[in-house]
C-alpha cells in the first residue's frame, strides 16, 4: 500500500476489508475478554484493555499514515499525553512549548511536579532559548506545532536534532495538522501525539487520543505503559474515528483553503488588531511552516481591541459555534482564556500574549463567503456601538 498517495491510503489500506467476511468496514467487537484453546500458549487476544481488534485497526492505520512502527489509542488526546510522560522517571527534566494546550500545562505542572519530574516552558520558535533551557537531567523535548492558540511554528528537525545530541526524546503534538499537512517522525521526532477528537475523526462526536512512535524499543515501552495504564479507547469511540479518518482530506483541504480566505478577510478588516495564522507572510515562522508542512491547517486566532470588543463580537455571530474543541464540520470559536487555556493562571498567560481580547477560530465546511459575511456584519455591530458611545460622551 506504500505506493499509494496519502488521500488513497486513507480508504484502501490493510483495514480496507474484513477478511472473515467481505465487509467494507472494520467490525466492532465488543468483547472484553477471549476463550483461549491452550492451556499454555494464549492467543494473540486475551482481554480487552491489552488488545482488541477493532482498536488494533485503528492504531494501524494512524502507525501507517503518521509513518511510525506503532500506533496508540487512548480515551482522550490528555490520556495519550499523559501516558507518553510515563515514559519519563523521577528526576527527569522537560522543556517544553510556553504556549502549549492548558490540559497538558496542567499535567506537567501539577502532577508530574508531584513525582519529581522537572520543566522548563520556553519559546520554542527561538533555537538558542531551547539550548538555555537544557539541563544534565533533560529528557524529553515537547512540542507543539503550530502552538496553541498562538499559533507559532516550531522547527521539528532542529529540536530533534538537539534531542539526539543529549539521548534525549522528542514529543510532538500534532492535533493541529494531522499527518494530512506534517508528518513529525520524518521531521526527527520520537513520539507523535493527537487529540483525535479534532480533525481526525472531525465530526464533534467523539473524545479519543492517538500516539504514534518510531521505532520498536519505544513501541514496546509506550506499549507496556498503555496496558498498565489502561487508559485505552473504546470500541465504539475507535470505529467512530476510523471513519473520520476516511475524509480526513478532503476536510481537511476544504477547511484550509476557507481558513485562508477567512484570515486575509480578518488581517484587512480595521477592527482586527492582530491574526495569528501561519499562511500569512507577516507570520515570524511563515518559512519554517512552509518547509515542514504542506499548509497552514485550519485553526487561526486573532485579536480584538479589548474584552468588550470581543464578547460584542461572539454575542453577534452567527454562524461557528461557541465551544471548546476544533477540527469539525463545523466552525468553532473558542475563547481561550475561558476554555482552553482556562488551566493556565492570567499571569502565565498573559505572559505568553494570550490575552483576554483573544479568539481561536477553527474553521468548518462551511461556504467561506457565509463565513465572512457572518463575521462582517458582527464586527460592523461592535463599530456602531463604539459610535453611539462616543455620541453619548461627547453629548
């Protein structure tokens, strides 16, 4: 199936067909627990939380499309985050992106400071900073690119390159791109982690977290953590993800390509202080994204003037739904400073530029022109209202 071109792999890979019955979709099987025939050789399926064939399939396919030896599920995008640092022991160190998601800030700063386990956040866009931030007892590198919701670009290569230099692993979180737009183990990178809630299964209907690593020796560890963890996904929730999977590029490109539309609407509109989006040239990173990924992906924030801008704008639009989460049919905006990164302190955030005045838009399937329509009429609403207040001083 090498061959094939990504968006063939996607439909006609080694799932493509159920060999005990011709069917066109991966079978769910249920069953917690498997008859064994032998007394002393179990077969390859024992219990449910070890191993179960329509898990299996989906962590194939994610290992074949990401590039990687093996594949993971998890319950949730944190359950596989969380399960990769088990790969770290007490006393080890990890720098990690500033601006990263607020569940895994969270874990790093809460629970893994109670087993020992010692960080450095850094801005991961500036090589020299990550060189500072190294200490005798760094272990792993974590990234997460394009940020969130700052949307910077690290160099995946470089850190990796960094990593290897001192024995150490390189964690990339790729929710944001997929292996549609960026394939990090290629790039360098030892372990890659998704929240396949988002663009891959891409629907707003299911939870579920996927790792894909590189070689066997990290296969058979993160494998071993997963049984003992047991934090797996469930039958119902992987299927439901091999069949996003089947779109995944077709949304994805559709996405992007309005996503690009709707940033260039936004960076010309007077209203709109700053985009932070990685397709446009003002963008710091623009180059470092282009040479390592195929696009920009569909997730973009941007900045009003201030707080009352903002929640005057979300009281006017129609159209995205106002939630937590990305990567569906559907627009999503999302606040970060009350959603997301609701985990990070304000100081901290303020810190790393995610103000209050700061909005993530992902962007859905939706006809771009709606969108921008949508959008116009709502900013428009926050312009008349600054009017009537500067009459009503000045009167």
């Amino acid at each position: 199936m090498g061959e094939y071109t990504f968006e063939t792999r996607l439909l006609h890979n080694k799932h493509k067909v159920d060999p005990a019955t011709g069917a066109v979709c991966v079978p769910i099987q249920h069953a917690s627990t498997f008859h064994q025939s032998d007394f002393d050789q179990f077969g390859k399926y024992d219990y449910g939380r070890s191993l179960n064939p329509t898990r299996e399939a989906l962590e194939d396919v994610i290992a074949e499309l990401e590039g990687g030896a093996k594949g993971f599920a998890f319950s949730s995008g944190m359950a596989a985050i969380s399960t990769a640092f088990l790969l770290l022991s007490a006393g080890d160190h990890i720098v990690i992106t500033e601006d990263v998601y607020g569940g895994t800030f969270r874990m790093v700063t809460q629970v893994l400071t109670r087993f020992g386990i010692e960080h450095t956040f850094v801005d991961m866009t500036d090589i020299n900073e990550v060189k500072q931030a190294i200490q005798p007892n760094t272990k792993a590198f974590y990234v997460e690119t394009p940020s969130n919701p700052l949307m910077k670009v690290t160099d995946i290569k470089a850190i990796s390159e960094l990593a290897k230099e001192i024995e150490a692993l390189t964690f990339v979180d790729n929710t944001f791109l997929t292996p549609a737009l960026q394939k990090p183990l290629d790039l360098g990178a030892d372990v890659v982690l998704h929240s396949a809630t988002k663009f891959l299964s891409g629907h707003s209907d299911v939870v579920a977290g996927l790792a894909v690593v590189k070689d066997e020796d990290l296969a058979k560890r993160l494998g071993f953590l997963q049984n003992g963890f047991g934090a797996v996904l469930g039958v119902q929730d992987a299927w439901l993800v091999l069949r996003g999977l089947k779109t995944l590029h077709v949304r994805l490109e559709q996405s992007q390509k309005s996503a690009i539309k709707l940033a260039e609407f936004l960076d010309a509109h007077p209203l709109v202080e700053k985009v932070h989006y990685p397709a446009l040239e003002h963008h710091p990173q623009y180059h470092v994204q282009k040479s390592q990924a195929a696009g920009p992906g569909a997730v973009l924030s941007f900045e009003l003037a201030n707080e009352d801008a903002l929640r005057s704008f979300v009281s006017k639009v129609k159209i995205p739904v106002f939630a937590v989460s990305l990567g569906a049919v559907e627009s999503i905006l999302s606040y970060p400073a009350k959603m997301s990164h609701a985990a990070m302190p304000e100081a901290e955030r303020e810190k790393r530029g995610i103000k209050n005045s700061l909005i993530r838009l992902s962007v859905g399937l939706e006809n771009p022109d709606d969108l921008i329509k949508d959008f116009s009429e709502a900013l428009q609403s926050i312009q008349q209202k600054e009017l009537v207040l500067q009459q009503g001083e000045s009167s």
